[in-house]
C-alpha cells in the first residue's frame, strides 16, 4: 500500500497510507520551522495543514480594537488564518529558532572537523559576531556546502523528532 498525495493546504502537501491517518511531508514541516525569528508555524495533526502566523498577524489578532471588517481581504484572511492557529487546541507550534539552536549545531560542526579547522571554527563561534565569524570561515575553508549539508541533516533530525514526539508519521523527500 503506498502513500497518496492528494492535495495542498497551507504549505504542505497532504498524504494518507491506504485512507489511514494523515501523513506530511519532512520537508515542508522543515521549511515551516525555518522561518524569520518573528514568526511562529503551527501544524494541525488531523489534516496535516501548516499555519504559519507572522508578527504582524499575532499583533492584528491580540488587538481587542482592531475591526476584523476593516482589514483588506488578504489581511483578513492571514487574520483567519492566525485565529485558526492561535485559537485551536489542535493546532501544534512547530519547533523554532530556540529549539533549533543553530549555535549549538555550529559547535557540533566545528566538533566534527579535524585539527586546525576544528581549532579555527572553535575560536569563530565563540564571542561578539560568532554567526557572521563562522560563516566567514567556512567560506574561506571551502567548507560552506559541508556546512549546509550538515545543517539541513541537523533541522531535519529535529524535525523528526518532534513528528515522533507528537506520533505524527511523516514521508522523507526521497518517498
């Protein structure tokens, strides 16, 4: 019995094995945690729809005064959509930039080299500008694909884990 993909919703493509229950897609879960710092991506496990509720969202639906017939239609329904996600016990906030901690998947990177790159990529991490230091020198290193890659495999790992926490079956990209 294999997986149907059967149609889009939010930012993610719904899948069922046979008629059982939903299945989504890593991937789209994984582009739905790496988003601007402001925002905050829900995902409601019975549909397998993603909501992703931007600052200015959260700001229109805490607004008591704000008139939601006020609102251009586009902005009414991000409004809708921000509502759906805020409001519902349902709906499961993905992980965010805390709990991907990109500074500590940088230091496993640099754990993972070997002498004087470990050495350098240490020092880059560590005090004022560490993100733009890093960055600076696995460029120069050559490592900025290795790097990517590592990181991706990273956030993905995460992703997995908090599906299996939450017993939501998901669909690698390459299924």
């Amino acid at each position: 019995m294999g997986y149907v993909c059967y149609g889009r919703l939010g930012a993610t493509f719904i899948c069922r094995l046979g008629g059982m229950a939903v299945i989504v897609k890593l991937d789209a879960i994984v582009e739905a945690m790496d988003q601007p710092e402001d925002w905050e991506a829900f995902l409601d496990p019975e549909t397998g729809e993603i909501i992703t509720v931007t600052r200015e969202d959260r700001d229109y639906f805490e607004d008591e005064a704000m008139r939601v017939e006020d609102l251009q239609d586009w902005e009414r329904e991000s409004f809708e959509h921000a509502r759906r996600a805020l409001d519902s016990d349902r709906m499961l906030p993905l992980p965010d930039k805390f709990e991907i901690h990109e500074w500590a998947i940088m230091r496993r990177f640099a754990l993972a080299q070997a002498g004087p790159v470990l050495r350098e990529l240490e020092h880059a991490i560590h005090g004022s500008g560490a993100f733009r230091h890093f960055r600076a020198v696995i460029d120069r290193l050559g490592l900025r694909e290795a790097w990517y890659q590592y990181r991706d495999e990273a956030v993905k790992q995460i992703a997995r884990d908090w599906l299996d926490s939450h017993g939501i079956r998901y669909v690698e990209s390459n299924e």
